[in-house]
C-alpha cells in the first residue's frame, strides 16, 4: 500500500496496549499518537487531526466544529474511548457525514461497581473512618460513634435507569433496599427485573434516601440537582452522582451538605474536573469526591481500548461497527 | 447532622438525672429489686426497656469510653446482671468481685472472645448476645471495604483533595473488578453467606468458603464450594475473613496464608484482629505477594498511630465500624435489654448464647 493510499489516524493519548495493538497491526493505518497520558494541549491536537481519516480520543477532548474544521475533509469517523458523548458536537459531526464509534456495555459492570462502592462508603462513612483512625481519633468501640446510614430497609432512586442504572438497581437489591424507584422520560420494561417503580421526579427525590445519579448529560438534565431538587430531599438522605458533572449545580449542593438539608453526598464527577483543591465541597466531611474513576479497572479499560480500537477500523473501512452511536 | 438528634436529646436527659457518672433507674421498692449495672452509654432504647420493666435497678456508666477496671470491678458487687460491650474483659476476677447473685451477662455484640466461658459456665450464669441483628450492618460494611479497598477510593479521595488529580487518564487509579472473580470466605457463618448474596449481582464466577467442616444448608444458599485453607488461598481473588475469634482461628492469617495468596489479591477482615498476624500482613503488602487489604478490626484496638500498616497505600484501615448503623446499634441496645430481663425472670432469651 503506497504511503498515500495509507489511512491516516490521529490518537489523542496514549492508550492501554489491548488498543494499540489492533492499530498496529492493521497494515492499513498511519498512526499519530499524542504519546502521553497528559491530554494532547489543544494547538496541537488542531494540527495533529490535519488530514486525518480517523480520530481516536478520549472524554478530556472537545471535539467542536474548529477540530472538525483543522481536519478537513478525510475526517469519515470519531472514536471516543468512553460511553458519554458531551463531548462531542454531535450536530456538527452528523452534519458532515462522520460516522461515530462509543464504548457502551464494556463498562457497564465496572461502573456500577464503582458507583456502588462511592455510595457505601459515602453512607457508612469510611473516609471518615479512616481519617480519625490515622489521626488518633479512633479511642475505642463505641456505640454511636461514626453511625452512618444502611441501606436495608430504605428507599432507593435512580434517576435514569439505563444500563448503568439498571445494573446499579441489581447491585443494590441484595442489601435489603425495600423499594426502588426510577425516574426518566419513560418507564422501561427491564425494570421489572429489579422491581422498580417509575415515578415523577419529584417523588422520587422526596421519598428516596438514597438518590443515585445515572442519566446522560443533555439539556434537559444539565443543572437538574440543584436548590429545588436539594430542598426536597430527606434530612437523612445521601446523594450520589457518577453521571456528569454539569447535571448538579454544585453551589447548591453545598449549601444543601453544610445546612443539613442532606446527610451526604458522593460524586466521581464534578466541574470542572480536575475539580480545584480549593474547591468547597472538598472542604465537607459529608462529602466523598472521586477523580472520575468509574471505569477505572485495567481490564475493563484494556476491553475498552479494544472496542474503540475495533470502532475506529471499522469506519475507516466503511464496514458495521461493533458499537456506533445513532446520531 | 451526623448524629440523630433525637437519640441526643434522650441522653442528654438521662445524663442530667443525676450524678455525672452514674446513671441509675428509680423504682418504688428499690432497695428489692435485682441489681444491674450497665458498662457503657449505650443507645437510649435499651435503656428505656431495662427502665420500664420495672425488674431492676440498674446503674451506668454514662459515657462513650470504656468505664476503668477498677471502677467496673466495684460497680458489679452485688450484682444479679451485667450489660457490657466488648471492651470488658469477664473473666475470673470480675465474675469474683461480682459475686453469687450474678445470673446473667448481656454482652452487646455478637463477638464473645471478650468472655471467659468456661467461668461463666462454672457459675451457672447465662449469657445473651447480639447475632442476626447486625448481620446486615456488618456485611454491608465488610462489602464497603472490600470495594473500597479494590478500587482503591481512599487513594482517590486524596488525590482529588492534595491535587494529584490532573484530568482523565487510561489507567490512573485503576483497580481490580468483581465481575469474573473467585471469592474466598474464611468461615462461612451468618455474616459470610450475607456478604456473598450482597456480592452476587456484581458478576462474581465463583464462591468457595473453608471452616472446621462444611456448612452444606448455609453454603447451598450462596452455592459456595468447600475447600482447604490452602485452596482458599490459592484460588480467591478476594478473600473475607469472617470467622470467629477462637484459639483455632488466632493468628491464622499468616506468612504460611499470605504467601499462597495471588499477587492481584484483595484481602478482607471485619471478623478479629486475633485473627490476623499483623506483622506477615505487612510484608505481605510491602512486597507485593497481595494488592490490598482491608481491616475492620486490628490488635490493639485501637491501632497506634505509628503502626506500620498506616505507611502502607494499599491497606485501608477502619476504627472496627461494622455495625454502626444508627438502626443496628438501636436494635442490638434493644436486644442486650431484653436477653438480660428475660435471663433474670428465668425464661429463654431471644438471643442466648450456648455455653
């Protein structure tokens, strides 16, 4: 194949092996990779795409109409090695033909473990826990000291019950929750599985002591947590949000941890992220805060990798691909 | 806003009653009524039901730290019934300073290797505890840890804090998944096959449990397969320790266990610190022959500060929290209550333990 013929692709980090491999060895492709586990600074991710047939990336790259733009007209997929796609201006993307490839189901299970583990820890404390144990704090046993909220017997709401939703519910069930609900722009059929109960919005954060965020990030939800939602929920309640950032309105939600207005809260995403170290809400003790590490266990980013790798071939060579987004 | 602020309010009541330390309930015929005395502040609701009975008089210790030995030893003279936590040593001498009217020992836990019981059982006393009550707070708390541990939150929650968190990166921070896993329960009790049904829907692929012979009925109910210790060892990719704290089970957490163990292993203890040798446990984390464990319980308790496992990334330690739940720590204040009243008319307990 003459240099010409060769399919240019553009990588903006570097990825698990899994991944790279199956670029490698596709002869067809003339890989670029930002060789860094850095994000590729934007200049350079403008000029890298130059030409470019494919484009893998990750969720820390916007892709706008200036990158889309800065490609030009070879440009035929995106690969995005994540299940959201806020990143992505998907108008200007369907607009020009591009086809796009996602990673869904992959990381389903690894991040609703994850999700699950943030609302345990959240609930029963253990930052806390560990906190007073290295500073000296821990005295002895105590009866009601450090008592945080279990979840048999309570209420579980899930708002979006996709299939992270969904397989959070699953996650859930085992620990005595009484009653599961969910709430989205419809009921779904696979909630019966978990025997939940859709309901409004609005009652669902009433009547929940444990609020779970699963939905995807669009106009309708961006700033849906905020001082209303907060104000209805139970003084006892726990919040956990491992969908995006801009769905909470984090002034409110910390007003809400610092009044009592609810027990505590625990986020994997925040705005923007990296969230600063000055920020407030690092500031609570009610409030849990993970680096966005939902995804985050090496086999599942090694799949990951994989499917997005296998994404990216498949809409460079006009064939099905595993996991296309319907734009 | 951590604390119910019901639950507060009573106690602080029942303190104002009368003099600092003590605590005592008033009935008509006091001087009549069987003694009882009660080693720490526990939660309101036990306190009630002694109180309403109208059987006892019962005296506290109203406070949140363990009541001194010598204070203790004095407090039992006399005594027909003790109320304690498991920071009280019943052993012998305070069995002796308490004297021929004691009949019964209400312990609020469901551990018991805080009591001598072939001294409790020489005197004929009957002894109630906690089981059941608190299986769901502590194996909710066991499973916390363990995801905790294998994904590695603690090490999160400070990086997002102290600035190590730069933005999304492929493999920063990446842990070790249930999904496709073998679990390994090192005695498979009450509280061992509650932790395996919470652990099921994450995808686990296989149970496997060891104990001093099978459990059949209780493993049918996870499916869990029966294996040596070494297997058990050598197969789990997660491995909870939930035995109880017996001379069997001392120290059997060892170079001999960890050594075994594979190299992406998370390693689990809510059960005793006794039952684990701490310094192996170290070397264990420090050279890599396990990914991470994660402790409820430790010895001492509590850990001082400048105990190696605290230098260590890999290894989460909690201040023994298994059952604090608001409603658990309630529900087992009720029980110790009651176990003691029933032990004193004479009639089964709810919950007594067999000597």
């Amino acid at each position: 194949m003459s240099a010409q013929d060769m399919l240019k692709v553009f990588i903006t980090r570097r990825i698990p092996q899994e991944g790279m491999k199956i670029l490698q060895e596709d002869g067809r492709c003339n890989l670029s990779v930002w060789d860094s586990d850095e994000p590729v600074p934007r200049a350079e991710l403008l000029k890298g795409v130059a030409g470019a047939h494919g484009l893998l990336c990750l969720l820390s790259d916007r892709i706008d109409a200036e990158v889309l733009d800065a490609a030009g007209p070879n440009l035929k997929v995106i690969s995005t090695l994540s299940v959201g796609f806020d990143h992505l201006a998907i108008d200007e993307i369907k607009k020009r033909g591009i086809r796009v490839g996602y990673t869904p189901d992959v990381l389903t299970d690894t991040t609703a473990e994850l999700t699950v583990a943030l609302l345990l820890a959240t609930a029963r404390r253990l930052p806390e826990g560990v906190q007073e144990v290295k500073n000296g704090g821990w005295s002895t046993w105590k009866p009601l000291w450090l008592c945080g909220y279990g979840l048999s017997g309570s209420t579980v709401g899930v708002i979006g019950l996709g299939r992270i939703g969904l397989a959070i519910a699953r996650r859930l069930k085992p620990f005595g929750v009484k009653r599961l609900l969910y709430t989205g722009r419809q009921p779904k059929p696979q909630a019966q599985e978990v025997d939940g109960e859709y309901v409004p919005l609005e009652r669902l954060v009433s009547e929940s002591d444990f609020v779970v965020v699963a939905c995807s990030l669009t106009p309708d939800t961006q700033g849906l947590c905020d001082k209303a939602f907060f104000g209805k929920m139970k003084k006892s309640s726990v919040f956990i949000n491992t969908s995006r950032g801009a769905v909470v309105n984090q002034e409110d939600l910390f007003d809400a941890l610092k009044s009592g207005q609810i027990a505590a809260a625990g986020l994997d995403v925040t705005t923007p992220e990296p969230l600063p170290t000055n920020h407030p809400l690092l500031t609570l003790k009610n409030c849990v805060i993970l680096p966005h590490i939902g995804s985050a266990t090496y086999s599942t980013r090694g799949v990951m990798a994989e499917l997005s790798a296998n994404n990216l071939l498949a809409g460079l060579t006009g064939t099905e691909m595993q996991s296309e987004l319907k734009l | 806003m951590w604390c119910s602020r019901a639950a507060l309010g009573r106690l602080r009541r029942i303190g104002t009653e009368i003099a600092p330390r003590t605590v005592t309930g008033f009935h008509r015929a006091m001087s009549t009524l069987p003694k009882v005395y009660v080693t720490r502040k526990v939660p309101p609701v036990g306190l009630e039901i002694l109180r309403k009975s109208g059987q006892v008089q019962f005296e506290m210790w109203d406070s949140d730290d363990p009541v001194p030995r010598q204070e203790l030893l004095k407090k039992v003279k006399g005594c027909a019934g003790i109320l304690c936590v498991l920071t009280e040593k019943i052993d012998a001498e305070l069995l002796d300073a308490a004297g021929p009217n004691l009949k019964v020992l209400s312990t609020m836990s469901v551990g018991f290797d805080h009591l001598s019981l072939d001294e409790l059982k020489k005197r004929e006393i009957s002894v109630g505890y906690t089981p059941d009550v608190l299986t769901d707070a502590v194996a909710e708390l066991t499973v916390a840890l363990l995801l905790t541990t294998s994904r590695r939150l603690i090490e999160a929650t400070h990086e997002a804090k102290t600035g190590g968190w730069g933005t999304w990166r492929t493999l920063w921070l990446c842990g070790h998944e249930l999904a496709n896993s073998t679990v390994g329960i090192l005695g498979l009790g009450r509280i061992g096959v509650a932790i395996a049904e919470r652990l099921k829907p994450f995808k686990v692929k296989k149970f496997i449990y060891t104990d001093v012979e099978p459990r059949p009925e209780l493993a049918d109910m996870i499916q869990a397969d029966y294996v040596s210790l070494d297997e058990l060892a050598k197969q789990s990719d997660f491995l909870a320790i939930c035995c109880a704290l017996t001379p069997e089970t001392q120290g059997i957490c060892n170079k001999n266990l960890f050594t075994k163990m594979k190299k992406n292993s998370i390693f689990i203890n809510t059960s005793r610190g006794g039952v684990v040798n701490q310094e192996d446990l170290y070397e264990a984390l420090s050279t890599g022959l396990i990914a991470g464990a994660g402790l409820d319980v430790t010895t001492p308790e509590p850990l001082p500060t400048n105990h190696p496992l605290f230098t260590l990334k890999n290894c989460v330690i909690l201040p023994h929290i298994a059952s604090a739940s608001y409603t658990t720590r309630n529900a087992m204040s009720a029980l110790a209550a009651n176990n003691l009243l029933a032990g004193l008319r004479g009639e089964p307990m709810p919950k007594e333990l067999k000597l």
